[in-house]
C-alpha cells in the first residue's frame, strides 16, 4: 500500500519529511503570511504514467500569490516543475491519485506584523490522495452565513494562507449542520463560490459561473472547465453575478477545483436543484474532465506533464 508524504522540498532541497519543520517562532506561523498552491498528478494504468495536471499555470499562480505577500522567491515556474518532477520520482508513487501542495511563506522568527523587511522560502510536498467531497455525485448544500472575504480586504484571486480561516468557518458550519458543502456570497450579496472551489450552473442550456470580480478565485480548474463546455461540449458560458435565488431554479449545477475536482450539486437548503440527481451536463463533463487530467485526450496533451521517463 502507497503512503507518504516520505519527502519535502525544504529549504532548498529533499529531506525526508520529518526533517521539515519551522520554528514556532516562524512568521507565516504567527500572521498567515503564506501563500499556496495545490496540484493533482493522477496514475494513467495504461500507460503506468503519472500526470501532473497544467503544472506550470499553477506555479504562476503561487509566483503572482506571493508578489501580492512581497515575496521575491528564487524560483521561476519552470524551477518549481523541476522540483516537483524530482520529489515525485522519489516519492516513487504508482498506482494512485496524488495531491501536490507548494508553499511559500515569511520564514523569519520574530514578532511584528508586516510584509517588508522579511526573509521568505519555498517548500513543497505530495502525498496520496483520493475525493475531497465524498459526494461527488449529488452533494448537499447550504447557503453560508459567513460573507466570502472582498478583494480589499484579502484578495482572493491569491491563494493566502491566512484567508482560508474564512474558508474553514464556511466550511465547518456547514459541515456540522449536516450538509457536504456551503455557498458564500459577496458583500453586495451575489454569489462568489463555495468554501474552496468555483461554482457554476445551468439554466436553459447555457452555464452560468460568478465573474472574476465576485472575489472569487482564479482557478485553473475553472479555467478548464470554461473550455471544456465551450470548446469540447458547445455550450455558451456566461461571467455573470448570479443572485442567490437563481440557483433555486437551476437545472443543474456544479463546484470545480483542483481538490474537488467536478462535484454535482444536488440539493441547496433543502431544494432539489433540477432532478435532484446529477444531470447530463455534468456527468460528460466529469467524463471529459477525468480522461483529461490522465492524458487520455491527446490533443490536450500540454497540460499533462509525465513524471517518469517514457519505457
């Protein structure tokens, strides 16, 4: 049976796993000053390749997370592929799904809270990793009390790792009343995303997901998706704010994320949305969306990146 995290990349090398630890008196620690990223690499079983999926959009991303932090780290994107291919390898995972997590953060000791006048690093680690929602297939949600945190406040388009304590009180409150999952709105009340995934939702044949600009995430997941209905399913996609009521009477509707990955949407407050059951739109996109991510559609190959070398 695979286990791990065996290894990390930390300050500037592989070391076994225990051997990656900070300082309680580490300034991410104290102040959430870091930012992070997550990845997916899945096992193809014909190929026996494991994937990682548009690594290099997810690396940017960190590099713009963490311009918003002040941080200038000494790797390019292209820098942090190379790392994770390598930890990866020694890793030696086969056989299963892996979840990838890059951080980077305020890595000096001490008290006071700022950005400037502070040393930062880069550590990445990856382990196993199967279903985020356990069900994925007809989720139940709520509409959360908690307002999603507003790009003047902290922006969301940055993975930050003190703004996900909004995230864990949308999620937890939901969880503990019984439902899988919450919907946040936005300070003018429209709906921005769930508690750490992209919303999207059909109503008369055309799919419908939150603008950029409703502090929602910028995620690359969301971006493929996009494509995907567009380009593989033909379907129009509008970036529009979305009224709570609305998802009430959709036809269907759906999460995305990289943990995620493509969950139905089966029941909001108590109200079946569509059948209640996971709908035509959703179940081929989730078909187009795994053959996707282990590289069985050749002409989106870019987008996987193999670990091991070719037999």
């Amino acid at each position: 049976m695979t286990t791990g995290p065996n290894y990390a990349f930390f300050q500037g090398k592989i070391v076994p796993i225990e051997e990656a630890k900070v300082s309680v008196m580490t300034h991410a620690f104290n102040y959430g000053t870091g930012v992070f990223g997550g990845l997916r690499a899945y096992w193809n079983e014909e190929e026996e390749q494991l994937y990682i999926f548009r690594p290099l959009d997810h690396f940017r991303r960190v590099l713009n997370s963490a311009k918003m932090l002040l941080m200038e780290l000494p790797y390019t994107a292209e820098d942090m592929l190379g790392i994770l291919r390598d930890l990866l390898r020694k890793e030696n995972y086969r056989g299963v799904d892996v979840y990838i997590r890059p951080l980077a953060y305020k890595s000096s000791e001490g008290i006071g809270v700022r950005l400037h006048d502070l040393e930062c690093d880069f550590t990445m680690f990856a382990l196993p990793f199967g279903s985020y929602i356990p069900n994925e297939e007809g989720s139940r949600v709520t509409f959360s009390s908690w307002a999603r945190i507003d790009d003047n406040m902290i922006p969301a388009r940055g993975k930050i790792v003190g703004a996900y304590a909004n995230s864990a009180f949308i999620k937890t409150d939901a969880a503990l009343a019984g439902y899988d999952e919450a919907l946040v709105l936005d300070q003018s009340g429209h709906i921005s995303e769930g508690s750490a995934e992209n919303f999207f939702m059909v109503r008369d044949g055309v799919v419908y997901t939150p603008p950029i600009t409703s502090n929602i995430l910028e995620g690359i997941t969301r971006r493929t998706v996009i494509h995907l209905l567009r380009e593989e399913m033909g379907m129009e996609v509008v970036e529009r704010v979305i009224d709570r009521t609305e998802v009430y009477i959709a036809d269907e509707a759906f999460f995305c994320g990289t943990g995620v990955q493509i969950v139905a949407i089966a029941e909001v407050d108590h109200r079946p949305v569509g059948t209640g059951q996971m709908g035509p739109v959703v179940r081929r996109l989730r078909e187009l969306y795994f053959d996707l991510v282990r590289g069985k559609l050749l002409r989106y190959r870019e987008w996987n990146v193999p670990v091991y070398e070719a037999h």
